[in-house]
C-alpha cells in the first residue's frame, strides 16, 4: 500500500529552513507530535475541518502534518485574507477551529461566539464545539480565488494530495538531498503541492514569508538551494538581479501562469540551470501535467501528463482550428466535487478545465490561455498570451497583460496593459512597430495603459479581471 503524505512527513526524513531558523528532521516531527495532542485536546477527530489562515512559518507546517495525521481536514486560507474572506469560509466549511493571525483573532471571536480561534496558531486550552464531519477521504478544501464570484471550497482527496506531491518528486527526481525552496503563500495549492514533493522525497524545504529577490538569492545561496518553485513574474524579477548565480540550483519550476519559452530560455542562458514548467488548477490536487528537467523541446509546453492523468483536446471549443481546444483532464487527481454542491463530478468523468491548449505527437501540453479570456475581434480569435509573450521581448517593457476592449466595428480590440521599465516612453505606435514582424495585423495591440504595477494574486498570478478599464478607446494601429 502506498504510504500517504502525512507518513512519509513524520518518518523523521523531512527537514524544513523558514527565516526563524533550521528545524531538522526530528524537531519537525516533535513539533507535529506536540500540535496533534494540542488539536487533539481542542476536540478535532478524523473528519472534522480546520481553518488555516496562517504566514509561511514553521506553525502552518506543524499544523498542516498534524491535521492529516490526525485524519481531519485541512482548510487552507491565505494569510492576508480579510476578515469577510475568512469569514465566508467559516460559514461555508462549518469549521468550529480556525488558527488565524492574532491581530484577527479578537474580531472574528465577536462576530463567531460558537468557534474557537488560535492567535497565530498557539492553542488556547479551549475546546471547540461539535462541528460537521465531512467524508473520510477528504484531506483538503481548498477555496477557489473568486474570480468568477463567492469561492469554492474543492475537495481534495487523500489519495489525490499523495499522488500530486509523488508525481513531482518523481518527474523532477527529487531526493533527500535536494533543497526545494518557495516563496509562494503555503495556503495556494500549487505551493501545498511542492510542500508534499518535498515532503514525500524526504528533502529540505526552504520556505520564505514573501518574495523579495535579494532576500530570496541570499537565502537560495546560503541554504544550498538546487530547486526553485515560483511564477514567471518572480523568474522575470530574478533576472533583473546583477547575480543571480546560484551554484547547486539544477532547475525551476514555473506555474500558475503561462511563462513562455523566451523566459525559459533566457533564465538557462543567464544561469544554466534547466526551467520547467506544470500546469494544473484548484479542482486537481496537483500537476496535470509537467516537464522533467531533461525532456527535449520542453520550451513553451507545460511537458507531459503525469501519472495517474489522463488530458484531452475537446476540438469542438469553438476557438482556433481542429488541433486546439478545451483542455480536459480525467484520472484520480481530478475532486470529487465541490463542498455543498448539488452534484459531483463523478468517478472518472472528463473535468473541462476552462483551459485552451493543444497536445502534440510527441505528447507535449501547450497552452494558449483561458476560454474565457479570448479576444473576439472581426471574426478571428486573438490569444493574449501569445501577444502577451511577443511584448514581453520588448526592452522598454517590465511587466505587461493584454486583454479585450469592447469596440462597436470589430466587436472587440486588443488593449495591452504595460509596466514600463524606468525611463522608457511607449506609444501604441511604437508597440505595433515592434509586434509587427511577429503577429499578424489583426492581434496587433490597438490600445494601451501603463501603469506602475499590474494587478497580481498573492501567488503573483495576474487578476485580468483587476485590470484599469481605459479612459476611451485609442485610435487603430
């Protein structure tokens, strides 16, 4: 039988480096084995969900090891939720145990009389209330980011959590020797993935509160860094570093966005330590699929499907031609549904991703951006990200996002959304002159904005849906 996550963590082979310190095998195991009595003590049995809204410290570790050891259910929330955020996912999971920031800790108690709260995680001796009990399998609820109204709380299983972090470890060879080290909120599931990596893999886990490229070169360089989980807006910043040589780092890890092979190139020309990327979503309690280190033409593809995961083109999405589609996914990985539904998805059914991508002979993944964010203009579909990836290369410009602007001729424009690089001085005009021998003249961009920074998620996914509406629309290119 398999050995599941919460084992292979508390089997002394698990070591973890936060900025309060080095804490070896053994003292993480101690720590779990004091927050499993202290959860326990409170009331939590097998079954019963937990909020965690805690930093990228030591505690959420514990407390995460100790909730799957326990059998009860992990309800991760980001740490700079607001109050209502957190709030919404008390009411909706019926957790009666939330461990959240002290300084929420005192409101939340006033407006939730009947829960228990644990400032900063510290037990307070209490006991909490009877709650609901959710199905044994369940390891996870993990909350949508919104973006298409109230989150949703997705089930994620025991064996899916297991299989998510073993598929990393195995398609990026990870060892008890490698250092893993992320900035990314613990509370994201792409995070949570790397964490069980690590954990399964009997690695070092180096975890950061936050991104900051000085502080994280320094802390790669000092703990022996060889991999590197993050988004591609970190990998551009990094780049941007006067030295970013980090001598045992043998590889990247990009996800939550698409990067682009001119960004994986550039990052293995400039460091020569190799750049992959995965690619999954919140209703996968993992990768769907992921480049291995050495996998040939691997460059603007996520890789291959992992185990246990079966992708699909859907060709009827009415978008691009017969080769590109809706990706689907099946396999153990994919919720059983969502908390409170009305219906699951059921065993092995074909879950539609919202993403649009290709699979080609070799059975490499590209994709090309979600369904919902293509553009529509005089009958032709225009992918942002391929625009997207065609104005990163443009020396003036830091950071860009392209999207749709509603226009009464072709029914929508391409509108970019620029951070231009200090100094710089960009018009619409001098935009298309630099797309012009890469895209065609309908993609071209027919609007822009500059702005200081563009909207970002706590992952440092961009939120499109954030993006400043322009004043009016620009004159054609």
């Amino acid at each position: 039988m398999t050995p599941t996550v919460e084992e292979r963590g508390t089997r002394g082979l698990f070591a973890l480096v936060t900025d309060s310190g080095h804490r070896d095998s053994t003292i993480v195991e101690q720590l779990t084995d004091n927050t499993v009595a202290e959860l326990t003590a409170a009331g939590v049995v097998g079954t019963t969900p937990v909020v965690l809204c805690l930093p990228n410290e030591v505690r959420w570790v514990a407390a995460y090891l100790a909730l799957a050891r326990i059998g009860a259910v992990s309800v991760p929330l980001n740490a700079g939720s607001a109050i209502n955020e957190i709030a919404q996912v008390l009411e909706d999971s019926g957790a009666r145990l939330a461990l959240v920031p002290a300084a929420m800790a005192a409101g939340l108690a006033d407006r939730f009389p009947d829960r228990l709260f644990w400032p900063d995680g510290v037990a307070t001796g209490a006991r909490m209330s009877p709650g609901p009990n959710l199905p044994d399998e369940v390891m996870t609820i993990a909350y949508t980011s919104g973006t298409t109204g109230r989150p949703k709380g997705v089930l994620q299983t025991r064996r899916a959590v297991t299989l998510g972090g073993r598929n990393i470890a195995d398609r990026l060879s990870l060892n008890s020797g490698d250092v893993v080290l992320t900035a990314l909120p613990l509370a994201h599931s792409y995070a949570t993935n790397v964490l069980n990596a690590t954990v399964w893999s009997g690695a070092t886990a180096v975890v950061l509160p936050r991104f900051d490229e000085t502080h994280l070169v320094a802390t790669a360089r000092r703990c022996g860094a060889t991999v590197l989980a993050g988004v591609p807006t970190m990998y551009r910043r990094l780049l941007d570093q006067p030295n970013v040589s980090l001598p045992r780092l043998r590889c990247v890890v990009s996800a939550g966005q698409s990067a682009g092979a001119d960004l994986a190139t550039q990052w293995e020309r400039s460091t020569g330590t190799a750049f992959v990327e995965g690619w999954g979503m919140t209703e996968l309690a993992g990768f769907a699929a992921l480049a291995a280190p050495d996998l040939p033409g691997r460059h603007g593809t996520v890789g291959t499907a992992v185990s246990g995961v079966r992708v699909q083109v859907d060709t009827g999405a009415p978008f691009g031609d017969a080769r590109t589609g809706e990706l689907c996914v099946a396999g153990p990985l994919v919720t059983p549904g969502h908390l409170n539904a009305a219906r699951p998805i059921a065993d092995g059914a074909w879950l539609r991703t919202g993403d649009l991508g290709s699979i080609g002979a070799d059975g490499l993944v590209r994709i090309l951006g979600r369904a919902k964010d293509v553009v529509l203009s005089g009958g032709f579909s225009i992918y942002p990200a391929e625009v997207e990836r065609v104005l990163a290369r443009h020396p003036d410009v830091e950071d860009v996002a392209v999207a749709g602007l509603p226009d009464p001729v072709r029914g929508e424009i391409t509108c970019a959304w620029i951070v231009p690089r200090a100094g710089a001085r960009l018009t619409v005009a001098r935009i298309v002159e630099f797309c012009r021998p890469h895209l065609a003249t309908y993609k071209m961009p027919r609007q822009i904005v500059v702005l200081p920074e563009l909207p970002l998620s706590a992952t440092g996914k961009l939120l499109r849906r954030d993006l400043p509406t322009p004043p009016a629309a620009g004159a054609p290119a």
